[in-house]
C-alpha cells in the first residue's frame, strides 16, 4: 500500500496518444502523480528498473503479450490492466468512467484525500482574519426559518476555501448549510471548529433526526449517507455513500434537490476530480443553481472546473466573492 500521506506514483502506459493524455489529465486532477506515460513500443527494462511507482497502469487497444511478460516477470508493483476507452471529459459517460477507475486506485494505493485531515492543524492554527459583509438592514432571519439550503461542497483544500467563505457570511441569513467535504473519516469530528471558529456560522456534525436551521451549518456524514425526513429532518441512511468518494457529492447533490426542489444550490469549492458532475443536470432541473470558486484561488480547481467545462455554473467568484453573491441574491428576494 502507497503512502496515504502522499501522493500515489502511478506509471502510465497506453499505446494510443489520446488515452496517455486523457490519464494523464484525469490522475493529476484526482491527486495522483504520473511519474511516467509511455506508448508500450518505447517501454523497455532500463525505464522498468529506474522508474518505482506505487502501480503500473496499463491500457491497452491491441494485446501486447511482451509488455505483459516483461511487468508481470520483472515487477513486484501492482498492474492495474484496462478500464476502457476514456469517453471525452464532456460526455455523459465520463464521470461514471472516472468513479470506476479512481474506486480501483483508492483500494490499491490509497486515497490522495487523506491528504486534507492532516492540513486542518494549519486552520487550527492560523488567525487570519477575513472581512466580514454587512447584513442589509431588512435581510433577516425569522427565527429558524429556513428559506433556502446552500450545499458546500468540496475536496483538496476544500476546508480553508471554506472557512474564508464562513467568515466573510455575517449573521441572520435565511439559509441553512450542508457542507459536504472530501475527508479521512477520522478528521470529521474536527471539521466544525476548524472551518468554524472565526465565522459567526455554527458549525456542527450531522445528527439523526435534527432539523436544518436557518444561520447554521450542517457537516455532512463522511461515513453514512445522509438524506432527509418528510419533515426535514436529517437521516443518517444505514449504507455508506457510494464510492469512491466519502462524502459523495453527487449523492448529496441529488438527495437536496429532491427534498428542497426549488429552494436549493450548490457551492463547488476546491477539489479534486469532477464528483458533483454527474447531478449537476438533475439539481437545474428541480430549480436548483451551481456556484463555483475561482481556478486561481483553489488549491485545486478540478472539481469547480468540471463543472464550469460542462456549462452548469452560473457564478464563478473567489470564496468573499461567492459569500457576497449570497447575501446579494438573499436581499433581492427579500426585496421583492
């Protein structure tokens, strides 16, 4: 097993061009490191002695009966053969394409997600203060009333993109938070104070049962799928969000619009790989909108970019940006 500390060193080797290139985008934007790309005619037993990934990653269009003698004779790493013919990153096939390939990954090399537990202590840590927006005198909270239910989602460095977007939110919105964020399962418990502790947002870990209310934020289960009650309230489902992603965003994606169609949407915030693509349709559809933060303030922008690339954001802003977008549209219904 890779060092789930780093990122995995996968070795690529595909015999068309296109394939190289559309692995090589895809690994890099889901935390991996392609420490090699080659067509199988180039590869020989020099590159396979001096290049030590974590995998060997092989697609092949025509069987290469050399290649395979020469990984499987000489190489104690993994081989991971075949997943097919890429579609194009803009197909409705892709996402789906690209779960099933980094579902394979995470079990053989690790999750490059572990990578945002461990990354909390500099939250923890810091002070840095964030310019707060005035609450417009006639926005308003009345009591717990929910008007909408914004979800955050978000990946590697997702936890810090967030925080600045809580602590620039003041007070008395009419909207709850869900925030749904790429995670080692162990860090959960922590995820509220780090991303909450400058913000006038509380922010708390899911529990069975408990409604969503306004001027607060929910974090999403990491290890159980979360839904809602006729009522509201939340269900913590008895099944693991479905993989390779915990929390799954897609997931969440499509149990909020179901239950809040029309009153629901959606903040990307950085992260790896395009979870949140493939439900990105159905929540416009049930009336939802989908946000994005800016590529140059992301950690990693693939997750926001997925979806901007597919036309499904309606607003790409940086994290105050995206927090004074809010209050705007909140005030123009309440105006209206």
């Amino acid at each position: 097993m890779a060092n789930t500390a780093m990122s995995a060193r996968i070795a690529v080797i595909a015999d068309t061009s296109l394939q190289r290139h559309v692995l090589q985008q895809a690994l890099a934007a889901n935390g991996y490191e392609v420490v090699l790309n080659t067509d199988p005619a180039r590869f020989d037993e020099v590159q396979l002695q001096q290049c030590q990934p974590d995998l060997w990653l092989v697609d092949l269009v025509k069987d290469d009966d050399r290649l395979i003698d020469l990984l499987l004779e000489h190489s104690e790493t993994p081989v991971l053969f075949g997943e097919g013919q890429a579609p194009q990153r803009n197909s409705e096939h892709y996402p789906r394409w690209e779960r099933r390939l980094f579902g394979k990954l995470k079990r053989l090399v690790g999750d490059p997600t572990r990578q945002v537990g461990p990354a909390l202590n500099e939250l923890l840590d810091s002070n840095k203060s964030v310019e707060r927006i005035d609450l417009p005198a006639h926005l308003h909270a009345s009591g717990e009333q929910v008007q909408e239910v914004w979800l955050l989602a978000a990946s590697l460095g997702g936890p810090a993109a967030v925080k600045n977007f809580l602590d620039a939110l003041p007070h008395g919105l009419p909207v709850a938070f869900i925030y749904a964020q790429h995670i080692d399962p162990s860090f959960e418990t922590r995820l509220p104070q780090a991303v909450g502790r400058h913000s006038q947002w509380p922010v708390r870990n899911a529990v069975a049962g408990q409604p969503l209310r306004a001027g607060e934020v929910v974090v999403a289960s990491i290890e159980q799928e979360m839904s809602f009650a006729d009522d509201g309230g939340l269900l913590l489902c008895d099944r693991p969000w479905p993989e390779p992603y915990s929390p799954s965003i897609d997931q969440m994606m499509l149990n909020l619009a179901q239950h809040f169609a029309g009153r629901c949407g959606v903040m990307v915030f950085s992260g790896m790989g395009c979870d949140g693509l493939s439900a990105a349709a159905y929540v416009e559809r049930q009336g939802g909108e989908i946000w994005t933060q800016t590529a140059d303030t992301c950690a990693c922008p693939s997750m926001p970019e997925s979806l901007r690339e597919a036309g499904h954001s309606r607003f790409n802003g940086t994290p105050h940006e995206l927090a004074a977008a809010l209050v705007a549209r909140l005030a123009a219904h309440a105006a209206a």
